[in-house]
C-alpha cells in the first residue's frame, strides 16, 4: 500500500534530471563565457571556446558513429584535449578510458582489448608505444592524432588529427546522451603490478558526488588557478576535471612533471591549488632555493597516492604551501578521506601540526561510511591508535565494479564493504592512519612493524632525500626492514650513521638492519613501485 508522499508525486523530467559532473561545464559557461578556463603555454581558452570545443568533439565523434556505452580510450599528456574529452566523450553516452602514459605496448594493448577500444585519441609525443600496441591489439579503432603545440615530436598513426575533428564538429550541438545517472562514465585501469590490471568502472552519480565532495573539503572558487601537476589519467586526476570547472576557475597544463617547470607554472601562473603524490612535495621541497624564494604567496596542496611523511609535509609548509592530505584509491573516485584540519591544532608546535596532518583523516561528507574492520569478524578495531585492522569504504563515491570481471568485483564488496586492502589504526577521535598496505606489513619476530612508520624516521634525517622500506628474509627474526634510501644531492652518509639514526628515533625493534642506497623506482604517479625493491632484496640478499 503506498502513502500519501507517493501519491502523485512521481519522478518526472521537470523535478530528477541524471546526476553528471559533466553539465558543470554548461553552467560556468553561461556565467564566465570570456573568463580564461585553460592555460597551456602561451595558448588561452576561454570557457566559451571550452563549451564549443566540447561540443564539436562530442558532435564530431556522434557523427562517426560513436553511440552509449561505446569505449573511447585516450592517451596523452596533461594537455587541453584531454580537458575536453572529460566532457565530450560522456557526453555522448560513451565511456571516456584514460590510459597510464607509462604503460608499455603490452600493457596498452591489453587494455584497448579488455575495454573493447572504439575510438583512441593518441598524443603524437607517446607515438612509438602506441604504434606497437595497436600492432598488438586485436582492436582496430578510429585513431584521432592529438598533435599538441607543446609536443615533442611524433609520428601521425591515424586517421584524422584532433583539431580537424573538432572542425566537423557543430559548436551548438546540445545532445545528451545521459539516460541514467548509473550509467558508466568513466574506465580506468589498476596499476596490475601482480598482474594484468583490472577495470575499474565509475558511474556518472558517483563521478558528480566526488567532484562536489572535493570542493566540499578544498574549497575552490572562480579566482583559483589550479595546476595540473597530478596525471589526467589518474583516477580522472581526482575528479578535478569537474570540481574546477564547476566552480569557474583556470587550468594550467602541464606536460611533464619536472620540479623547475612546476615552481616556474606556479610562480607566472599565481597558482592557488594543486595536486600531487608526496614524490612531488619532496620533489619541490627539495628545488633549488632561489627558484623557491620566488614563489607567490601562500599556496594550497592536496597530496595523496602515499603516505606522506610528517617530515615533507612540515618543510612545505615552511615555504607558504598548505598541504591537505586525502587518502583513496582507484576504486573510489581517488580521495574520499581527507585529513580535515580543526582550528584548536593551529595551537600546536609545528612538529605536532605536521604529525596531525599526516594522518589519512576522516571521510568525505560525499562518502557514506569509511572505517577500519577487523576483516576477519567484520567489526570496528578499538579507536585506540593501535589495534590494526583494514579500511574498508562503502557508498556513492564507490566504483560500479570491475570491468568483466565478477568474481573480483564480489570479493571486493564482501559482506558490504569496498575492501581497500590498506592496513590502518583508528585514533580516539576518529582518523584513520595508515600503517602499511596488507603486502608491505613486516612481521619480524612476531612482531608487525609498519613501512611507512619507518619511512617517516627516515624521511627526517637531514641527508635523506627519498626512502622506502620492505621486508627481508632473516633466519632468526623471520623479518626484518631493510630500507632503500637516496640522498640528497651533495650529502654522504654511512648504513651504520642512518640505522643508528632510525634507533635513536623509534623503537629500536623497528629500525632498519639493512640500508641500500639506490635511486627509488615510481609509478607515474609517484608511487614507490615496492615489488622492484622487494624483487632486489631477494637478488641482492638470496
């Protein structure tokens, strides 16, 4: 039997329109139409010039027969196509799949296979992988050649270049082909470093409420200029594509992630925001100090992907740059924790500041549930900073599920919860604080020593430019840390000084046994890849 508040009140055009991040882009139009929406290079595009370039990509690509639930791949640089395609793609009920510039051909391949690739913009630059992966693929895509005016070279592999498409395109297309807010926006590949990665599907709802939430936690308005130093691939960088535009402000590109272009974008550009891994904090903490002396005035940061150490996080806010930590994964959208800052710690010292703000936080109030469970008993680990168990998330901000694949989609969402695989404690008032991801615990002697624990002591010593810690084999302890440092350039120091530093700062149970000095492989994203190190370990010590 229905009530009274069903009768009649149904669901009509007029009162539920599908939830899309992607008619933000209409909205900022109308009201900024000559306000600059992109920076790249000497190149400027207004939000009006945005619209219709939006539109004649989605008309072009419709007219060549792109339809609803088509895959439209792309793989380029931080570059103005790609901003585009964030909009035009879904807007024509396609699924827009942004693919890792540092993949190899075998990877790619895999993937324009996996997604059933219809349509694949190229940037010329990254031409002799892509050449080999199409050689590769199964798949025989529209090819679109982006020839950027920042490119740095390359070969045409296709049928048509990108500025020629959007000439085909109509400027006042207003098609939309977004039925359901359900329906799948987004496509975007794990890293698979134990294999091939899996697809990860993002909904139109999900996307909308993520770019809202950041907005929500790292409020940006019409006077921002956002940087994009985080890869466009990544995560749909965070789901910034949408929050930027929907709150008016300027884009500046960026094709490459290297530390003088970065400070000098932020300095030419009076940048306000940015995002990036830690890699990229230290990267700018660590650049040369008369090009840091000329950065503006204060400068917002959000960083996740890692960890960051208290240590890096502490320098950069020496220079003016507030960092805000967020915390997620591919699966959610990216962040959806944020270490959310409470007036009454601006009392602290600027040690006690950096160690509050290290924490992974709380969730987005776009995310329904996130919390640390004991995945063996499915309950809440005691909010003592101690007990560990795994973050697990449940909400709008949670993937659809893994492309073809169900068996890893229902072992991820066992007994209702996004199982994250990342190991934390939970404090008494709430944050969460990663200790490691499931695979990097070292249990030496019985005992769970954190990673990232003893990163961040490392992170500390003055010489210490980078540090990573994994687990190796010990016929006594089972375990012990050995940590992969790099130093900072000029600086010399022995295993015996650095150990000997980790044991005067922190249990001494906990402290490295072995110390390797190398340079640290990364994703690009700056993730520390481990499985190379843990790989060397067992070269180096077996």
């Amino acid at each position: 039997m229905t009530n009274i508040f069903e009768q009649g009140l149904d669901k009509v055009e007029a009162n539920s329109m599908p939830l899309s991040p992607i008619n933000f882009l209409n909205r900022t139009a109308d009201v900024y139409p000559d306000k600059v929406a992109i920076i790249h290079g000497d190149q400027k595009t207004t939000y009006q010039q945005y619209r219709e370039n939006v539109r004649c990509l989605a008309s072009a690509l419709v007219q060549r027969g792109v339809k609803t639930g088509d895959t439209v791949s792309i793989l380029a640089a931080n570059i103005p196509a790609f901003l585009d395609a964030h909009y035009g793609v879904p807007l024509t009920g396609a699924v827009l799949n942004s693919i890792n510039i540092r993949l190899d051909a075998e990877n790619i391949a895999f993937i324009l296979d996996h997604g059933e690739c219809d349509v694949l913009l190229t940037d010329t630059a990254f031409s002799h992988v892509v050449k080999k992966a199409l050689a590769l693929s199964t798949r025989t895509p529209l090819v679109i050649d982006i020839d950027d005016v920042m490119s740095e070279g390359g070969e045409r592999l296709g049928q048509i270049e990108y500025a020629d498409l959007l000439k085909e395109g109509d400027p006042n297309f207003t098609g939309n082909m977004i039925k359901d807010e359900w329906q799948a926006l987004a496509l975007n590949y794990t890293s698979g470093t134990t294999g091939n990665p899996k697809g990860v599907v993002y909904s139109h709802r999900g996307a909308f409420l993520n770019a809202l939430g950041n907005n929500m936690i790292w409020p940006l308005d019409s006077e921002a200029v956002y940087l994009w130093t985080l890869p466009l691939f990544h995560c749909n960088g965070w789901c910034f594509p949408w929050t930027v535009v929907a709150m008016g402000g300027t884009q500046v590109c960026l094709r490459q992630v290297e530390v003088s272009a970065i400070v000098n974008a932020i300095i030419s550009h009076k940048v306000t925001h940015f995002c990036g891994a830690p890699i990229v904090l230290n990267m700018i903490l660590n650049a040369d100090p008369q090009l840091l002396d000329k950065l503006p005035g204060k400068v917002n940061a959000m960083t996740a992907g890692a960890p960051p150490p208290a240590a890096v996080i502490k320098g950069m806010e020496a220079l003016n740059i507030e960092i805000t930590q967020g915390y997620g994964l591919t699966e959610v959208y990216g962040p959806c924790v944020v270490s959310e800052w409470k007036p009454q710690w601006n009392e602290f010292n600027e040690d006690e500041r950096a160690g509050l703000k290290s924490r992974q936080g709380v969730r987005y109030p776009t995310q329904e549930n996130v919390d640390v469970l004991d995945p063996q008993t499915m309950l809440p680990v005691p909010a003592d900073a101690e007990t560990i168990g795994e973050i697990m998330f449940r909400g709008n901000t949670t993937m659809k599920g893994y492309l073809k694949n169900e068996t890893a989609t229902e072992d991820a969402f066992k007994f209702g919860w996004f199982h994250s695989g990342d190991l934390a404690v939970k404090h008494p008032d709430g944050y969460i604080e990663i200790r490691d991801r499931s695979k990097d615990i070292i249990i030496s002697g019985g005992e769970n020593i954190s990673s990232v624990e003893v990163e961040g002591v490392l992170y500390k010593h003055p010489a210490v430019m980078e540090a990573a810690v994994v687990a190796k084999a010990d016929e006594k302890w089972g375990e012990t840390p050995c940590a992969f440092v790099s130093l900072k350039p000029g600086q010399q120091v022995s295993e015996k000084e650095i150990i000997e530093f980790c044991r005067a700062n922190m249990a001494t149970f906990k402290a490295p046994k072995t110390i390797v000095f190398s340079d640290l492989p990364k994703t690009s994203t700056g993730k520390i890849q481990k499985f190379i190190l843990r790989a060397k370990v067992k070269e180096f010590f077996s």
